[in-house]
C-alpha cells in the first residue's frame, strides 16, 4: 500500500467521495467531479461530486433546521461537544496533518501543527463555553437593573481558503459551536479532502451525541456554493479569508442584505531589523517568515528593512542560508520547503519577478522554477533601493523584498506605507524603538511584535489585520462575539415607572 493510499484510507477517504454533508453524506445529483491533485507531483490524489444547489439547498436548511434546537442547549452543554471534536482530532493528527501536507503542500511539520492549532481552538472553546459573559451597568433609575447579554447568531458561513486548509475551519467552527450557531463550510477547491476528513470527523462526533446539522460542508464551485452562501439571508454572518478583491466582494454582498463578515484578506508583511538587535534571533525568524509553507501564509514575510549600517551582513547571511534550504516532498523528514500549491501560483511568481526586473529591482539569489514534477520555485530575495510597485502587492510566493533604512521613523513610515495591514515585526534590544513600533504612531497593522517573526500567531489572540487585510478578527481573545448578538436589557422591579434623563410624562 502507498503512502497517499495509508493516509486516504485512515482518513475514510474514497477514489471518489460526495461533496455535501449534514452528518450523513449527500450525492450530488448534479454535481461536477473535482480532482484534487498533488502540488508534489502534480497527480490526482482522489475526486470529489461537487454540490450541486439542490445539495446546497438541503445542506443549508439543515443547517438553520438545528440551529433552532442547538441555541437552546446550555453552553457548558455544547462546549462538551466540541471537546469531544478535539479529542477526536487528536486520535486523527497524524494522518490528518499529513493529508494536510499532501494536498496543500506545506512540510510535515506544518501540517502536523495546524492539526495542533485546531485541537488547541477547540480546548480553547471548551473554557470559553463558561466564560459567555455580558455585564451588569448601573441604572440612573432606581430599582432598575441594566445588564447585557448576549444570544446565538443563526448559521455562520466558512469559506476557508488552501494555505490553512483546517485550521482556519476550526477558528470558526468551533467558536460558533460553543456559542450556539450551526455552520456550513465552503473549503478551497484546492483542497477538497481535507475537509471531507475533518468532516468525517466532525461526523462522528455528532452521531455520538445524537446531533445532526451541527456542522456541515458543502464543496463546490464560487459560482454555485460560494455566491448563494454569500447572498443567503439565512445566513447572519460569513466568515471569509481570501483575496482582497474577493474579500469586497463578500463584503459588498453581505451588507446589501444587512448581514456581517469577517474578513481575513490580504497582507505584506514586514520585519524592521535594527542595529542593535540580535541578529541569530532575527536571522531565523526572517528565515521561518519568508520561506515556511513556501511563502503561501497570509502572514508570510514580504518586506524586510535592513538599517544600513548592517544591511550588507544580513543579506550575506540570508543568501547563504537560502542556499541551504531543502526543497521536495514536503512528507519527507529534512525538507523546509515544499511546492507551490498549483501551476497558477507559478505564474504569479514568475510574473512577480518580471515586473522586478522591470522596475529596477535585483535578485540577489533565487528567481526560478525548480526542474522538477510539482509546483516548485527557489526560495528568492530582492534587493530594492526604494519600494517599487509590486513589493506593495501580496505574491503568495517566496519572495523576499529587502530594503535599507537610516532611521526608524523613515522604516516605519515606509512599513506602512502600503494598502494591506496584518502582521508586523520589530526586532531590537532598544525599549524606546520597541516602543515606538507598539505606540499610536508605529505599526499599522493588526499584529505587531518585538524579537519575534510576522508568522506563527498564537490562538489565544485575537487574528486579524486592518486597511486591505480586512479588518476582521478571528480564534481568541473577545473574537467570540463576532458569532453573537448583543442584548441590552432592563428590568423595573419597582412599583413605578421612572423613565431616563429625567423625562416626565405625566398621564391624568
């Protein structure tokens, strides 16, 4: 048996698999077949029916079906339920994390760690299942009590799209569970697998609790699946992550119709080195940020600003170190980087680096296809003298523009100088530069750290960025209220009828 068939068949996984699910699958009538093929290889792995709208239809009426039953099992109630889906998850990493690299193409080690980071969002979620609080304020009128609370949404919309194939699943579905809200899942084409396994998974789960509808997934073309959950008035929110040009799109669709978003869109992110930093630290940092899942992170590192008083150095390390990078099948032990995820993306990495040539920028090492099967690129870094027009784009690629700067206020400038905003870095041993980077007049971007790289955020904070990036938050702190409503509540218990600001009304 082959590898790819050892991870299919652990995962319950067929030649040919449905593309619609409610807990029990369903069969597109009308469904066209998806292929999803191997960025290793460029093979097929497995085909999946894709829904058709009658499959979407049933997904999504189940969906708001059982969403009126599960807003009424206490929270700690369904917070058991979503620890199951951990545990669960955990008995399934391994081969979970390894379709993960199979289908996507990130090295073994990622995959294996956003099978992680789903199981640390629902233990997450499991503390957050008692912790669903509205707080009390003080009435001006006397024996009045004002509170908040807060209620389920309805069913929360995931498009989810192929870098983080689950992981961005389970910042959502997982919070939404807890929080009362059913949710129908709309995975990247790119793969399709994937969530079939997690649903699978997710089946199991619900079956054991005697629930249906819980989560579903429903895998289809934008066209067919992604315009109809979009414009679906049963549905108050969607979760989207994607381009910025799609990201409007979805905005622009759910406010017609008074729905919400969550956005996770588009960023260029950037590390600021000074001179006084540790450089081993930052070397590796840039390293992981620039070059981990093969520049295909929404918080990859785009931008570097190198003080010019070791600009020359770093280059010379990370030109050396780029050269040792291992490039091949990401299921394979010793490799750091894997392929990209499809020809397109090939494409757009090497239409990135035409227009650097273009204008004016050099490539100090890289800048190639790999001549091999598969998706695969070099590693590469630019050199720019200033910012130039396609630095200020997201490539989802692993290319690295690296600028100089001679003060901080002229880098921080610069950082923010394009239309995306999501993830930030400074690395420096200076209180007062640290500072500046954290206050008011430093980073403009949703995240934003000290001595540590632009990628690899935590659950337990809140994700998201600003400007282009969207401006929506995900996984931890107070995102939960995203997937609720707010409730203002006042109750008399006295025997009169005083009302606010003093007002009198007095009826004869």
């Amino acid at each position: 048996m082959s590898n790819v068939q050892k991870i299919l068949d652990d995962l319950g996984l067929k030649a040919t698999n449905p593309g619609a699910c409610t807990g029990e699958w369903i069969t597109p009538a009308a469904g066209r077949e998806l292929v999803s093929i191997n960025p290793t290889t460029g093979e097929p792995i497995a085909k999946v029916i894709q829904a058709d709208e009658a499959a979407y239809e049933k997904v999504m009426q189940t969906a708001a079906d059982n969403f009126t039953e599960w807003r009424m099992v206490p929270a700690p109630v369904r917070g058991e339920v979503v620890r199951d889906l951990g545990n669960e998850l955990r008995k399934f990493k391994d081969p979970l994390g390894r379709l993960v690299s199979l289908e996507m193409g990130k090295i073994k080690s990622e995959g294996l760690g956003e099978v992680q980071e789903m199981i640390d969002m629902c233990d997450f979620a499991v503390g957050l299942s008692r912790q669903l609080y509205g707080p009390t304020m003080m009435s001006e009128r006397p024996r009045h009590r004002m509170y908040e609370q807060w209620h389920p949404l309805g069913v929360v919309g995931v498009i989810s799209a192929f870098n983080f194939p689950v992981a961005v699943w389970a910042w959502n579905a997982a919070l939404a569970a807890v929080c009362g809200d059913t949710t129908v899942w709309k995975p990247s084409s790119s793969t399709p697998l994937t969530a079939i396994a997690v649903q699978n998974i997710c089946n199991t789960v619900m079956k054991r609790h005697g629930l249906t509808g819980i989560f579903n997934v429903a895998i289809g073309p934008g066209s067919v699946v992604g315009e109809r959950l979009i414009n679906d008035p049963r549905v108050p929110l969607i979760s989207f992550t994607g381009s910025t040009k799609m990201g409007r799109h979805v905005s622009e669709a759910c406010a017609k119709r008074f729905g919400r978003s969550i956005l996770e869109l588009g960023g260029n992110n950037a590390i600021i080195v000074e001179p006084d930093a540790n450089l081993d630290l930052a070397l590796r940092a840039i390293l992981f940020a620039a070059v981990g899942t093969a520049g295909q992170r929404c918080t990859s590192l785009r931008r570097l600003f190198l003080h010019s008083s070791i600009a020359d150095d770093v280059v010379a390390k990370l030109v050396k170190a780029y050269g040792s990078i291992t490039i091949g099948n990401p299921l394979d032990d010793g490799i750091l980087m894997g392929p990209l995820v499809n020809e397109g993306a090939i494409k757009d990495y090497e239409n990135a680096l035409e227009k650097v040539r273009e204008q004016g920028g050099e490539i100090v090492t890289g800048g190639h296809r790999v001549d091999r099967p598969g998706y695969y690129v070099e590693p590469t870094i630019v050199r720019l003298k200033s910012q130039i027009p396609i630095s200020c784009d997201e490539t989802f690629a692993p290319i690295l523009y690296v600028l100089t700067y001679d003060t901080l206020d002229e880098a921080v400038r610069t950082h923010n100088s394009v239309p995306q905003g999501l993830s930030s870095a400074i690395f420096t041993s200076s209180m007062y530069s640290a500072e500046r980077f954290l206050s008011h007049e430093g980073s403009d971007c949703g995240i934003a750290n000290v001595n540590i790289g632009t990628s690899g955020a935590e659950i337990g904070g809140a994700f998201g960025g600003e400007k282009e990036t969207g401006g929506g938050r995900e996984a931890g702190s107070d995102s939960w209220k995203a997937y609720m409503r707010r409730q203002t509540c006042t109750i008399n218990w006295s025997t009169e009828l005083p009302l606010a600001q003093g007002v009198s009304f007095d009826i004869d």
